[in-house]
C-alpha cells in the first residue's frame, strides 16, 4: 500500500515537471516572438527592399537574396551525400563494422563542432587553398559540411524505422536491392529525411559566424556563386554591431523569421505530397 502511495506521488511530480517544462517553455518562445514583432515591425519600411544597400536604406534585399542562394547550394552540396551516406550506413554496412564505428563516431563528432571552427577551415581550405576568395560558394560549400552530419543522422534513424517488412515484401515480389530501397524504404522515409532538411534550413539561414570567414561581409547582391556577399542573419549582426540601424536590424529579425517559418512550411508541404503520391 505504502509503495503503490509513493508510486503515485511520484507519478504526479514528474507530470507537474513535464507540464511546468512545457509552460516554461512555450512562454519563453512567445516572448521572443512578442519582442521581435514589437520592436521589428513598425520599422519595416519600403526602402528595406531595395535592389541596391546604401547607408541610406541599409536595405535588406541584397542579404535576402543571398540567404536563397546560400540555402539552395547548401542543400544541392549536402543533401544527396547525406541520404546516400545514411543509406549505405542502413541497408549496406554490416552491423558490428568497426569502420562504420568509426564513421558514426566522426559524424558524431562533427555535429559537436562550433561553427566558428567551420569558419575557419573554409577560410583556410575554399577561401584561401582553392582560391575562391571571400564568395557565396565557398560558404556554401562550409555551411554543407556544417550540416551534413545532421542530414546523415536524421536520415539514417528514419530509414531505421522503416519496417522490416516492407523491404521483405518487396524482395519477395522480385525485386532488387536498390529498387527496394528507392521505391519502398525511401519513399516511406521521407517525412524523418525532410524534419532533418527543415532543421538544416535553419541552421544556414541563422548561422553568422562560419559565414563572416567565408562568404564575406558585402552588403551587395552576389550576382554568381564566385561573388561576395553576406545573408541576412548576417546582415542583422552587423546592423546591430554597428550601432547606427537598430530599427532596421529588428525588421530585418522579422523578415528572417517569416522566411524560415515559410520555408520550413514549404518544406513540409512537399514532404506531404510526396508522401501522398509514393
């Protein structure tokens, strides 16, 4: 009786913990989204979307334009080497391979890295060794290699929860391994492949730091990949560090989290379909 009581109590204390956790939570994101809309959106102004920076309109366009571009490489870079990282880590290695050991633990590793160390090393290897100089595809290439472990994890646990079945039905119908796994196991992985994608989005549209040592600070539009050219999160710190464009600096807050809230929605919208029609 005694330890069924004490059962029960502990029971309620850990359900006011995970309420409380959860409230605490939930109103700490609704401040930050209250205090960036209150300071951001009164200062959203026409000459925030002008082609062309000036110390006039410090303008927003140019990073905005760039933050697409920045995001769009990335992900043609990191996507496919993530899926089929992770696919020959699922359905090709054999369980118990140290080198596969060894490439779960490297992977690991490199999602532990701070990306001022990115930064570095794209300064050091695209930036300096390639001679690519300060452009957009030298911080494309940096932002893939930031985000690839990511891709690669969330990949390989969302072909891991495809049931083993599905691939034995489809091996006992006749078909191949790598028929198997692109028109059964990947399709029905897809909403795990796409949460790692949205997560990947957003880390490159709010990265700054890897970026200021790879694709530059120049307020300009990048009309090739070889150009120069900063991303709107950016665009905000230096704004901010500046001192002289607040105002801008919190509408340019606001614009970067409309355009990560609408990509992620993009994102899962295509997952969506895709999952409908496989």
């Amino acid at each position: 009786m005694t330890m069924t009581k004490g059962r029960k109590i502990e029971s309620i204390i850990l359900k006011i913990l995970v309420y409380a956790a959860a409230v605490i939570t939930f109103v700490v994101l609704l401040f930050l989204l209250a205090y960036i809309l209150i300071n951001g959106l009164p200062h959203i102004k026409p000459e925030l979307f002008a082609l062309e920076y000036t110390t006039e309109n410090a303008s927003l366009m140019p990073a905005l334009i760039n933050t697409v571009i920045m995001t769009l490489l990335s992900l043609i870079i990191a996507v496919p080497f993530g899926i089929f990282s992770a696919i020959f880590l699922v359905e090709y290695a054999k369980k118990g391979n140290r080198f596969i050991g060894l490439i779960r633990l490297t992977t690991e590793t490199l999602s532990g890295i701070p990306s001022i160390v990115y930064g570095l090393f794209g300064m050091l290897f695209f930036v300096t060794a390639l001679g690519w100089g300060y452009s957009i595809l030298a911080g494309a290439f940096t932002m893939s290699i930031m985000i690839l472990p990511l891709i690669m994890r969330t990949t390989e646990e969302a072909l891991k929860s495809v049931p083993d079945t599905y691939r034995e039905g489809s091996f006992g119908l006749g078909a191949g391994k790598l028929r198997t796994i692109f028109r059964i196991v990947l399709p029905s992985a897809i909403p795990g492949i796409m949460a790692g994608v949205i997560l990947a989005i957003g880390r490159i549209m709010g990265e700054t730091a890897a970026l200021m040592y790879t694709s530059g600070t120049v307020p300009d539009m990048a009309k090739t990949p070889m150009d120069a050219g900063r991303t709107l999160a950016l665009h905000m710190y230096n704004l901010s560090s500046e001192g002289l464009y607040m105002d801008q600096a919190y509408a340019t807050a606001v614009i970067l989290l409309i355009l990560v809230v609408g990509m992620n929605t993009l994102s899962a919208f295509v997952a969506r379909k895709l999952t409908k029609g496989k």
